[in-house]
C-alpha cells in the first residue's frame, strides 16, 4: 500500500517522474560551465542520478524557470542560517503543497504493514562533494553515531523507538537499506519529513576521519585539544553538522551549501552541483545559484524589506508589518503576499502543570481555573486591535481545512464570558479579594500571574497587554515579562513559569496519519507539561510522570493513534484528543488563521499568491518547492 502511495501521491500532485538522465537531454547550468570545462566538475548527465526526480513545473502551476542568479534573504541572527535547511526541504519523503506524502531524496519506500521499511535509494546519486550517496551513510549513522553512546549519550532518536525497542537494522545492497520493527511504527515516515530533518543517514567518507573506530585515537584527542575539546566524540559531534551550517567542509544533499565561514554577518549558500532534481526540459535544480542572508536586527526586518533590501522575505515578520510594507511596494519593486498563518492560534497562552511553586501548581491543575482564563478574553477586541479583524476567534485547534476540523473545537471554552469566569473562578475558591479587588491566592498572595514570554514576539507582548485589560475585570492581575528566547525555554523546561505565553499549535493543518504529538504529554518542548515531556522523552530518566487521568487519557487516545492500521482508527484518535483539549483548555488559544506577509520582489516567479505560512507540517516555505523559484528577466535577478 505505501510503496504505491509513497511512489504516486507526489508524482501525480507535483508532476514528478523518475526517468533516466540520458533520456532528458540534460542541460548544462550556465554558471557551472566554466568549472566543467576546466576539469573541475563533471558534466550534469553524469552529476545527476542515473534516475533522478524529474519536475514538470507546469502540472503544479508553475512555469519553467531560467538558471541563475542569487536571493537575498534576512535572518535576525548568525545561527539562523540553520533555517536554509529547512526552507530548502530535500528530504528522504516529503510532502507536498496537498500535503501528500512521497520520495524525495530516497527513489521508493516499500513498507510492509506499518513494521518493515525498505528505503530504497537512487543510483549515481552522489553527495555535493562529488561522493557517491550509498547505504554505508545510513550504516555510519546507526551503527557509529546512533547507537554509539559517546556521541548520542541519550540513545537512538524516540521516533525509531517502538514500545522502548529500537528497529532491527539491515543493509540489503549498496543503494537498499531496511528497517523492522515487531509492531507498527506510524511515526516513521512522517519525522523523515520533518521540517527539522532527523537526518538518519551522515556523509561516512568524511565523518570518519573524526571518529575513533576509524581514525587513530590519539592523533584526534590532540586535534580536539587544539580547539579546546576534551575529546574525539566532542570534535566528532563539532564537525557533525548537518542542520546548522556552520561546517563549510561538510556534505549535503541540499540544494544550496554554505560557503560563507562564521563569524560573518552575510552568509553565502552556493548551489550543490549534484543535487537530485532536474526538469522536463533536462534543467537541474535549484534554478537560482545562491542564497545569500544578511543577519539584522528583527525589529528593522519591515523596514529593510520596505527599503527593498530583501528579495524573499516572511519569517521575521508579522501582520502589524503589512501597513509599512504596502506603502513599499511600487517605489522598491516587491509585492506582499498574504498568506494564511497556519497555527493553531497566533496567541497562545501555556498554564504550567508542572511549575514547582505548590499553590500555582494546584491552581493551574484546576479545570475550572483555566476556563475561567479562557471565558474572561474578549478575542474580537484582539482580533480587531492585533490582526484588523482577519482572524478567526477561539481555542488553539486545528483550522478549518483539515480533514479533522470541527467547528465545535473553535468554540468549546472559547468565547467571551466575564460572568461565567467569575464564577468559575468563585467556584475554584479564588472568592477573597485584596484592597485593589484584586483575588487571593489559598495562601493570601495576591493573585498576580506572572506571563513569561519571548522578549522578540511584539504581537505577543502586545497581545498579553490587553489580556490584562480583560482579566483585570475578572480579578486578576496580569504582569508581562518578555526575556531572551532561551532564557524564557529554560525556564518553562525546569517548571518555574506559571504561565507562558507564544504560538500556537505548530501543526495546526494535519491529516490523520500525521503524528499527534503535540496533543499529548509527549515532549519537553510543550510548554503546559515540560516535566512530563521529559520523562516521556528520557523514558523515565527525567521529569515528572503523568499523573492526571485528564492527561493519562491523552496518552491512551495516542497510543490507540499509533496502534491503529488505517486512516479511520487513525483519525478517531486524533479526534478524541481534539476534544479532549476543549473540554480541558490545557492551553489557551485566542484567533487564528491571520494573514503572514511574505515580500517577494518582482520578477522572482514560482511562489504560490496563497499558501499556509507554519513551521509544521509546511517546514515554513519548504514544501513550496524554492528550488523552483527563479528570475523571469535578468535586470529583476542579482547580478551573477
């Protein structure tokens, strides 16, 4: 079932094919010629894949492009260049814009009932150092990374975990690798598209000299030393770079690889000579040569884009931008997208059940508190002060559009309610008052709730300044505290936030066979239950263990998700959690489904009017295919 599924649904969504490069005709890029004719790379029939992932742009709607050029984008800080992977998104499977699941990088999967997995890879792919791409670079991951516990002292990543047991490994021939486990692993799949990819495979020919079964000991301790390393796994672990960009040295399959050395304040990614895909009319991908991104201050990102400054632009920026950047548009040649913000809630706020403090930690566990959280926001005010009325108000849930939606979802513990709040929070036995009117705790604090949030998120902080408006109608005092990022994480990991305050859902468009993960105490990482997360995720080895049934019965739903075979049990789970998280407002949404702007400067072509602007399951920009963006004329592009 998934070989044929794997094979078609991206093929038929995107027109892709795999045919042979001899049969294409290839077409030699236009900035890589001069290399070719000197000797230093071969010519494109022989880079691509004997069978590479051929593009017809023309059956998703977009139009054949023209090789060349660069694209100038912005990042707030030097270690965001990690982004460009993710933009990027080649991945072992994929989604597309439809959200279909299929082979990218890997020519087929063949999977047996959910357990087994033959990942097949295609022949001649190579690596953007010429190096050929074969089953040894999944052999090195899981055999001298994976299950090597000086370099992954936390054991095999938890999604090649089934019932705690890791999959039983095998190398079939050079391009065959397989993966079994005794029961199903649903999750499988669905992480190797990831925005974030887990990368299950590593480029062994050059990580080898840095690890010690294959590189003498002693002569690497000494190379750690002289970077101030203690050991052969810490520089293994340095060099190991496969998200951040930092190593120029290292492989990739991505389309473009970092060029520019750190420190810098402008990195360059050049095109990867090797990479896989190519068009109808032999083509090779990406179309542009270089992604170059400038590192500046997020507060001056709508005024660098206004002053045209940027050629594709959109994390960074918000809806309070579109005013300054539509004023823009004709002086700077850029036009400004809008698409729909596919979170759960573009302002989410996070009761920590964990936090450590005794009374917060029983008052954030009791329902009635945080419905009467939820009842006393007056979401239309926000949704008219925030996003100009474009939102949808209600609970952080999924949108419309998923084949999970509800409308019910939106609205359960959701509306504006001052009376009900009151008495919800009369109920919970908040009913003494201090001088100001202001509530008491059991122990006679003043109910003051401290909402600790990103000191970057200025919707946010502007978002939570008027919560404090409404919730001071109800008799509580709200006190905004926005900090460092990491700081703000920190904190909520080891449970000294009462409440926190961000985005919603990430994935907040899934399809059923898609992994709930965010619905249940799963991961450190959601922020109403970071001690449960990490018990979960260290099996045991850290945290807190659920000890709600409320909660418990999240678990339950997600474990009947991963136990089901078919797409019915498999959406019945994820609507049980659903429901679940409206009857227990474990967080707080309040509108959704915003318009994000996204600067695209004339004459950049390929980018969708519309699309969902997430980090998952769209990877932000990445299933829209960049390596399909290109300059119509060349006075619009940067200069080669």
């Amino acid at each position: 079932m998934w070989r044929f599924a794997l094979e078609l649904a991206l093929g038929l969504a995107l027109g892709l094919a795999a045919l042979p490069a001899a049969a294409l005709d290839a077409v030699e890029t236009p900035s890589l010629a001069a290399r070719v004719a000197r000797g230093e790379l071969p010519p494109v029939a022989a880079r691509l894949p004997a069978e590479p992932l051929v593009v017809d742009p023309e059956a998703s709607g977009r139009t054949f492009g023209r090789p060349g050029g660069s694209l100038v984008t912005l990042a707030p800080r030097a270690r965001d260049i990690r982004y460009v992977s993710t933009f990027s998104y080649a991945r072992l499977v994929g989604y597309d814009e439809a959200l279909h699941l299929g082979p990218d990088i890997l020519a087929r999967v063949d999977d047996e009932a959910g357990r087994v997995f033959t990942l097949h890879l295609r022949p001649g792919h190579r690596w953007s150092d010429g190096h050929p791409f074969t089953a040894e670079d999944f052999r090195y991951f899981w055999e001298d990374v994976a299950t090597n516990r000086e370099l992954t002292p936390g054991g095999v990543p938890d999604f090649l975990l089934v019932d705690g047991r890791p999959p039983r490994f095998e190398v079939i021939d050079e391009r065959t690798i397989r993966y079994a486990w005794d029961a199903p692993n649903p999750r499988f799949l669905p992480a190797l598209a990831a925005p974030r990819d887990p990368y299950i495979y590593r480029p062994a020919h050059y990580l080898k000299r840095y690890h010690a079964v294959y590189t003498d000991p002693d002569a690497l301790l000494q190379k750690a030393r002289r970077q101030k390393l203690a050991s052969w796994a810490a520089l293994h672990n340095r060099v190991d770079d496969m998200n951040e960009g930092s190593n120029l040295d290292m492989p990739t399959l991505n389309p473009w690889r970092i060029a520019t050395p750190a420190p810098a304040s402008r990195f360059v990614f050049e095109r990867n000579p090797y990479y896989h895909r190519v068009d109808t009319r032999g083509q090779q991908l990406p179309y542009i040569d270089r992604i170059v991104v400038d590192v500046a201050a997020a507060g001056l990102f709508a005024a660098k884009a206004n002053a045209g400054e940027a050629d594709l632009l959109a994390r960074g920026l918000s809806i309070l931008d579109v005013p300054i950047l539509k004023e823009g548009e004709r002086a700077r040649g850029y036009r400004t997208l809008l698409w729909r913000n596919a979170r759960g809630s573009e302002l989410a706020l996070y009761p920590n059940l964990n936090v450590v403090d005794p009374v917060w930690r029983a008052l954030n566990r009791d329902v009635r508190f945080r419905r009467a959280l939820s009842l006393g926001i007056d979401r239309r005010t926000l949704n008219n002060a925030l996003f100009f009325g474009l939102g949808v108000e209600g609970a952080n849930t999924v949108l419309e559009g998923s084949a999970l939606h509800t409308p019910d979802l939106r609205t359960t513990n959701a509306t504006y309610d001052p009376a009900e709040a009151r008495r919800l929070l009369d109920a919970a036995g908040l009913n003494r008052r201090d001088g100001s009117g202001t509530r008491l705790l059991s122990d006679g604090r003043p109910l003051e709730i401290v909402v600790e949030t990103d000191g970057d998120a200025p919707l946010v902080v502007d978002g939570l300044t008027l919560i404090a408006e409404f919730w001071r109608e109800i008799g509580i005092r709200l006190i905004v505290k926005p900090q460092d990022r990491t700081v703000l994480r920190n904190r909520i990991y080891a449970g000294h936030t009462v409440l926190s305050a961000g985005p919603g859902l990430d994935n907040a468009t899934p399809t059923p066979v898609m992994v709930p993960v965010e619905l249940a105490p799963m991961r450190q990482d959601t922020w109403s239950w970071p001690k449960w997360g990490q018990y979960a995720e260290t099996r045991g080895g850290a945290g807190e263990a659920v000890d709600m049934p409320e909660a418990m019965a999240l678990q339950e739903s997600f474990g009947r998700w991963a136990a089901s075979a078919d797409e019915a049990g498999k959406a019945a789970a994820w609507r049980d959690m659903l429901e679940n998280h409206a009857r227990n407002v474990w967080t707080i949404g309040t509108v959704a489904g915003a318009p994000h702007p996204i600067v695209v400067r004339s004459g950049l072509e390929n980018l969708p009017r519309r699309g969902d602007w997430a980090w998952e399951p769209t990877a932000m920009l990445g299933v829209y295919r960049l390596d399909e963006l290109y300059w119509s004329r060349p006075a619009d592009g940067r200069p080669s």
